[in-house]
C-alpha cells in the first residue's frame, strides 16, 4: 500500500506522503519536530484525523469541527481559518497524489524558548500531512472479520482525567492491552471504563448487534464519526441504536459485532476471545452498514473533491 | 538560564544544549524527531530525567535504572549498555558545556516504514539531550515558597490505566489543572487521585510535615527520586515519614508542605489554595531537607563528576 522511501540520512524508512508545518509542504521523511516540544515530552497534543477515499475526504467539516472544539477545550491556537485548513488538507493529498488517503491535522503545545515548564510560554505548532490509506484491519479480516480480545487488566483513561471529547494521544492503555492481546492471539484489543464496561479500542469504537438493534458504550470514549455516520446510517434504515453502558455480557452474548473508525470504518469482528462471533463470519447488518459506509463516500453530499490535475499554489 | 539560538530556519528560538540522537550529537536546534513517531502520535514513550549540579549528576545509576524497568514495561529496547547510556549524557553535558544542567533520556515507540498500526512493526528511537537546568520553582519561589493550589476538577490517570512507575508523558489532566491554577492566581498545583486522595503536581511528588513527620501519597504517583532522597535524608535524621493515602485535610493542616522534583530539587510551599501554610515561610524541616539536599550533591559517593576539558570521542 506504501511505497517507502529507503535510505534517509537517518536510516528509517518512511511512508510516502505530503507534510505541511511552519509554511512548507515536506515530503514526510522530512516532517519533524523539535524533542522539546511538549507535545513529545507532555503529550500536551490534541489532532483529528480524516480520510480521502476515491478522491474524496469524507465528512471533513465535521472533523475540522471536532478539531477546533479539542484546541479550545486545551487553549491551543491554530492561525488558520476553516477555509485555509480545508486548503492544507487538500494540498497535502494532492501533492502526494493520493486517490485513498489517511490525512492527520494536529496541533501541540510547542517549545518554550527557555524550556520553562510554564505552558504559556510555548508556541502552538501545527502540523498536517496526508499518508497511503491505512485501515485497523487488513483486506482479510475486513472481508473475514477480525478476531479480538477483551482485555481486562488494564482499563481506559476515564474522563475526569482526561475528556476523551478532547481527541488526544493518551494511548498507553491502549498499547499495553495491545501486547497482551497479540500474547494472546488476537489481531486487536477493546478495553473496559473504570466501572467494567466496555470503552473503546485503539482508534475505534465498537458496536454489538443483538436481535437486530445496535448496542455502543457512550461514556468514557471517543464519540467517533464514523460511529456518528453509524448512528446516521442506522436512522436511514430504521435501525434501533442504544448508546449507553455495554457489558461484557453483552458484548459475549451478539450476534454480531464490528467495529469503526477513520482509518478502517466498518470493521466486522468475528471471533471474540477465541469463540466465534454468531455463526463466525461478518453478519448481514454489518455488511448493510459496511456497503452502505462506502456507498455515501461517492455522495457529493457528505464529501469533499481533491483537484489532482490543478496546481493552485506554487511551493 | 538559557541563551537561546534565535533565527533558526523554522522561526522558533530553542534553548542551548546538546542532543544525542541516530548516533548524532546535535544542537538542540536540530534535534527533531518524525511528526509519524509513535511517541508523539499515541505518547507511546518512556523517559527518565536526571540533573547535573556544579559539573556532577545527582544519582545517575538509580535513574538509569529506573529508565530500564520502564522501558522493559513497555517492551521498549534501547541498544546501549548503562556504560554507554552513562557516557551519551555526560557527552551531551560535556558538549554542551553545561555545569548545571536537565538532562533526559527517552526511547518512543519509533515509526513503522508503512505506518502500520501494530506497535511491533515500529523501530525504537532513543534519544537524548541535556539542556541549562531547570526548576519548578524560580528564584525567587525556592525563597518565599510557591504558592499551590489543590485542584478537584481533574483526577490524577489511575494505575489502573497507566502504571504511574513507567515514567510517562501523559500529562493532559496535570496541564489541564495546570490552567485551572494559573486562573486562580496559583504559580503550581496538586492534583487527586481517583479516590479522592492528593496524588502529585506537574512533575513532582508533595509532602506534608506535621508534628515534625512527613506524609507523601505512596499510590498512584510516581515514586520519584527526589523523593526517595528524601526518604534517605529524613532517615538520617531519624525523621519520621509515612508514605500512604494523604487526604485535602491532612493537606489543609500541615505545618510545612514541599514539593520534589529533578527539575528543583526541594521546593517549598507556602501558601495553599490561597490560604498560608504554617506561618507563611519555608518551615525548619523544610530548610534542612533542601540544605542536606544540596550537600549531598557534593559527595562523591552520590555523583559522577563530568570531566569538560577531555574530548573523549570525536564527534
């Protein structure tokens, strides 16, 4: 899917790509920041992320939306207007010549210029770039569905330490129940909240289908939009959606599940903890759903067009 | 402290210092990590500070100790023996012909060449860097004490999520309360625990003296190592200290309050939630401890000393 640059000056092999920081657009081999920056040695960070499918962002207003909502709430500052940041996103992937992108917008605390450990004496940075598609699942579990594990020993960071509202970087809960998984054989992990519901997974929200109604944790999680567009799809076909507390009971006990996200959105999953989910393969409502995910990716409606051909800036 | 480089290419203005990173010794200036590290993008890192006082770090074993149980923690691996580790920071201080310096080692997650989501696909990056030292606490605030603030709105992450042993970045509710304070006049805070107990502040542990003993909250902080000096200090004093669960109260009635940090060493505060601490001055115990602290400093059986005239390695 990438085409890796290989032998930077640093030894890594990068993905391909279109970078913009500080006014320039850079090839992501190039796109760094400073070790100082708070938002490496604080995490002090908030992003968005959003795709571009067939030449088209999906949903983008409602990303930059978010995006803007998470700078207020941490009183970071980006100088762009909606309308330029549209601009960067789309110049990022049509510089990298994407059709199928995954398209990152983030904002950090920044350096201090004395390393003082005074939050408002850093400078803001924003950073966009545009990278291949990238999904939580590869083209087998997305047609097999995946197998997943709910991990018990460690829980979500709940909300009154951080707003998960707030998109933000804090994933270490999220990794270590990753490596217990893959102990485990699994291909991905869901974790529970504090109060032993299930939350989330790293990057994606998860739904449990149970005689034909959707059933999504509420609290203590990212309200994804892609679970939004769920939510959106569910209503179009009169599908009953209860977002609220689910349990592991539940969650063991569906007919079907699957999970969503930017990078992947309808993901079935067919094994959970070893056992078979249903009769184990992707069920009927998920792949409604699914079809119906990829279908309003053409409508003009919900998306965004990417002028390949036209050059409007010069670098 | 700093004399920073102004009119670097990006317009940002750094401190002086040394990094160390891709087998590199480079200014701080040029130290920069991939925007696509996992470390910035899901705070996937592990870290350890330590300072240099008068030309000699403070403990440096017990801090590269520490390092390696984080990293074995997060199935981080960093190539370099502890003799190696020891000889890249005193490199970096040497280099930067600093006698007084923060120094910090840290080891992300790396990028993977395809930006792949499975974290084991990614190359671990080390690095560090030694910067002109710095304190929670300014001059004039390690006189007169800091003016602190107890903070309710925000809760400490618990262990159950992230294990407050792995040194980490997740710092987004202590940034958070961080704000909270500065609105209320406060010049730094402490926050709580899930259960409603102090935990800790930006980058320090707190202590309580009352009836000439110290109380320090044992779970869900870090155990950090200027703590743990104060534990060896308060021994030798036969100093009482009970480590365990601190309510607000026992907070609201201390005589004295300090807190601990590598980046200040013994900080005193004085006034808490607006309200004077003891008699409003750094208390007798309080003194004794931040002198012994900084005597300590000079004995050769607790530092290594940096040699700055001998050139050990051509760059």
């Amino acid at each position: 899917m990438t085409q890796p640059d290989v032998g930077r000056i640093d030894g890594l092999t990068y993905p391909t790509g279109t970078a913009y920081m500080a006014g320039q657009y850079l090839p992501m081999s190039e796109a760094r920041i400073s070790v100082l920056d708070w938002g490496l040695l604080h995490s002090d960070v908030t992003y968005d992320t959003v795709h571009v499918w067939n030449g088209k962002f999906f949903r983008l207003d409602l990303h930059i939306a978010r995006f803007r909502r998470s700078l207020e709430r941490l009183r970071l500052s980006v100088k762009y207007s909606d309308d330029e940041l549209r601009h960067i996103l789309v110049e990022c992937v049509r510089r990298a010549g994407l059709r199928n992108a995954y398209v990152e917008m983030l904002c950090t605390r920044g350096l201090s210029p004395t390393f003082s450990r005074d939050p408002r004496d850093a400078a803001n940075q924003f950073v966009a770039f545009a990278v291949p598609y990238g999904s939580v699942a590869n083209a087998r579990q997305l047609k097999e569905g995946l197998h997943l594990h709910l991990i018990d020993t460690v829980r979500r960071i709940p909300p009154e330490s951080v707003d998960p509202q707030v998109k933000n970087y804090h994933w270490l809960d999220l990794v270590t129940a990753q490596f217990q998984g893959f102990d485990a054989g699994a291909e991905t992990v869901v974790i529970k909240d504090m109060n032993g519901n299930v939350a989330e997974g790293p990057g994606f929200n998860i739904f449990a289908v149970r005689h034909g109604a959707l059933y999504t944790p509420e609290h203590g999680v990212l309200h994804g939009i892609t679970r939004r567009t769920v939510f959106d799809i569910a209503e179009q076909f009169g599908i009953a959606v209860h977002s609220g507390n689910v349990s592991e009971d539940q969650l063991r006990h569906a007919d079907e599940i699957f999970i969503t996200s930017t990078a992947g959105g309808i993901m079935p999953v067919t094994r959970l903890n070893g056992v078979s989910v249903g009769n184990g393969a992707p069920g009927d409502l998920t792949q409604t759903i699914f079809r119906t995910y990829w279908e309003w990716h053409d409508d003009p409606a919900w998306t965004l067009t990417v002028d390949y051909d036209e050059a409007k800036h010069a670098q």
